[in-house]
C-alpha cells in the first residue's frame, strides 16, 4: 500500500508540475517583453520550486563528454561493456596514447544510481581506465527475472571484474565494500586470473559494532521482520517490475533527509532565494546537487533485507561466518589483492573504526601490501567527493592503484 499511495500522489502531483513548468517558460517569454522585474523573478522562482518537487526514478546522465590527459582534452565515451540483469557494466573509454590502469568503482545501491559518484568518477579518469557498476532500478526489472540478494551483488562484481580482464583494481563506495571484499575472498580462493591487484574501501560498513552511528542503531533497534512488514513494498501495475517486492528508493531518501531535515530545507530556501535574485550560478550549483539526490531507485527486498541481516545486525564479516553460496568465506586467502582503507574524521554513516576493521580481516596480506587513511575534516560524501577527496584523499588512491599495478 505504500507504494501506492505514493504512486498516486506522484501521478496526481505530475499535471500541477507540468503546468508550472509550460507557466515558467511562458514567463520567460514575458521578461522579454515586459522586463525583468523582482516582483517576476519571485513569481517565476516559485513556479520552478513547485516544478522540481518531485523524485524521479530515471538514471541521470554522467554527463563526462572529456577530461584532460596530460596536456590534451580527450573526448569520453560512456558504453556498457556487459550488461546482466539487474546491473550493467559502464565503461567511460577514452582515446589515450598510453595504456592506464583498469579500475572498476562499485557504486551503493542503496537507493540512488551510479552517478551519484559522477564526482569520484571525473577525478578518476584523467589517470584510470574507468568502469562503474551502473546498478538498474529494481521496479524496472520483471518478476520473471527472479530474485536478486546478497550473493547476487557479490557475482555481479566477480562477473565485472571477469569481464574487464585480469590486472584491474576495484574500488568500493560505501555500502558495497562488504561486498567487494567477498568478492575478493571468492576470486583468491578459486585462484581466478581475475582477481583485482588492488582494493580501494572507502567509507564502507565493515564492522559496524565499532561506533555504532544512529544509521547503524536504527538496524538493530528492530527485528528484521519489523523491516520487511513496514518497509518493503510492491512495485505497482504500470511498470515493468509490477509484482516484485522492494524497498523503495523514495523511503531511503526520505529517511537520508530525515537526518538532516533543517539543512534540506535551508537549501531550498537558499534556492528559492538565489533563483529570485537572479545569482543562477549559486542556484544551478544547488539544482545539479538535488537533481541527483533526487533520483531514486528500487532496491530488491531481497538484497535489502540480506544486507541489514548480514551487515548490520548479524556481523557475519567480521564475526567471519560469512559465507558466499553456502560456503564459509576465508579472508586469509586474499594475498595478492593490496588494501587502501579510508575514513572520514566526521562520518556520520560509516563511523571511524567501521572500515579499518578490513585491515585485520586480511590477515594474509603482507603489511607492506595495506594502507589507511583517515580524512580529517569530512563526513560520509567528503571521503569519495568534494575539495578535499580531490586534493587529499584521491592522490594517496592514485599512488595505491599504481604501486599495485606491476
């Protein structure tokens, strides 16, 4: 019922949307006849407000048409090197004179896409050969496809890593660095040619009884049966997932906001404000932010529900009783894979201490082949984006990757 409750209301909303956007642009029209006067701009800064109140469920474009390589601007092409059934495998390529690293960035799925890192990615690729996991919105995937858990995300990224061939690097982003790191443990047991010289874990859930954050508190404050009757829902008729169970995207970004709910709204203030006063620098700068924040998608209950079990209120990573189809995961066995950790000094999802516990977990990689860093001064998104992920943090992955390379 919620998910549709929610589909209505959005269907409902969509016409007002519509005649505030076709109101706006006959304004625009009007300025030019009549002036470009404040009591205007207020009006047409409303209509805009009342235009962008909405989510979308439709992936946004990265947008990345070239970047700078050396002392020449390379044109990007973004293609889908593989595509499976609930993610594809997106690779940026370029036209470079000289061969460089192959790095796959495993994005969360965790109620936005993949171009929520379209910061990490940018700073990537002047230096890397650079794939994302481009995961597809669950409600967009038909029931017939089946289900989709835990194990399931841990394949898909083997079957990536296959795929891109042997000598790549993988770097994790927050919720999937359980995950990546099983997929590591997987491929070094089987001995797979594949396996990754090289693991980035940024921000990520390993151990999440180390300060627990009110995330992390949430998902053990109830059983998980309180999730799946109150949080999973059925994606409605009129989609090509009607039928299947999810967690929608529109109540992950409910709760995100939630959390920081007075700053939200100063935002759409601030934007409401700079639209008005005509500083269209200040205000795009803000729309690119909620264009993407506001994109959602459907994850499967099924992976949802595994991942709080699994992650969140079991431990079974560090408690190592994690298994992959049915067996018990060793983590001993990763020995060629080199490790970079990385935290932010203010995160307030994954807390410090969360995703150094990899490091003991990998007890059978050489000392000279693990590295940490803590990022004084960020929180969650200031570990993969931002200022300082540009000029601090992103060097010290730069030099991981390539000392791994040989």
């Amino acid at each position: 019922m919620i998910y549709a409750a929610y589909q209505a209301q959005a269907d409902l909303m969509d016409p007002v949307r519509q005649m505030a956007r076709m109101s706006r642009r006959m304004m625009d029209i009007g300025f030019n006849g009549f002036g470009d006067t404040p009591f205007l701009r207020n009006i047409a800064a409303g209509l805009e407000m009342v235009e962008r109140a909405g989510l979308s469920h439709v992936r946004p474009a990265f947008a990345i048409d070239a970047v700078e390589v050396g002392n020449r601007l390379v044109d990007v092409v973004e293609e889908v090197s593989l595509k499976a059934t609930f993610g594809s495998l997106l690779h940026f390529r370029k036209d470079v004179d000289q061969p460089q690293p192959r790095v796959l960035v495993v994005a969360p799925l965790s109620g936005h896409f993949a171009t929520l890192l379209h910061g990490t990615v940018r700073t990537l690729l002047p230096d890397h050969d650079v794939y994302i996991t481009d995961w597809h919105n669950a409600r967009d995937v038909p029931l017939s496809s089946g289900p989709f858990g835990f194990d399931d995300y841990v394949a898909h990224i083997i079957q990536f890593l296959e795929a891109i061939g042997e000598g790549a690097h993988v770097l994790a982003v927050c919720q999937p660095c359980v995950q990546v790191l099983a997929a590591a443990a997987v491929m070094a047991r089987d001995d797979n040619p594949a396996q990754p010289h090289s693991m980035t874990l940024m921000a990520g859930p390993v151990d999440t009884r180390i300060n627990p954050t009110t995330v992390n508190e949430f998902a053990t404050s109830k059983p998980l049966d309180w999730f799946e009757r109150n949080l999973i829902s059925t994606v409605p008729a009129g989609f090509a997932g009607a039928g299947r169970r999810v967690y929608p995207g529109f109540v992950q970004v409910a709760a995100f906001m939630g959390m920081n709910l007075e700053r939200h709204m100063k935002a759409h203030v601030e934007l409401f404000e700079n639209l008005a006063s005509g500083e269209t620098a200040k205000a795009q700068t803000s729309k690119t932010f909620y264009d993407e924040y506001f994109a959602v998608l459907d994850l499967a209950a099924e992976f949802y529900l595994e991942t709080i079990r699994i992650v969140f209120q079991e431990h079974d990573l560090p408690r190592g009783v994690l298994t992959y189809r049915g067996d018990t995961l060793d983590f001993r066995a990763i020995r060629r894979t080199a490790l970079l950790t990385v935290e932010g000094e203010r995160d307030d999802i994954c807390a410090v201490g969360q995703t150094v516990a990899a490091q003991d977990i990998c007890s059978g990689l050489r000392p000279h082949r693990k590295r940490h860093h803590m990022q004084a001064g960020v929180g969650h998104y200031g570990v993969f984006s931002g200022r300082r992920w540009q000029s601090q943090v992103y060097p010290l992955v730069r030099s991981h990757i390539l000392m791994a390379s040989d």
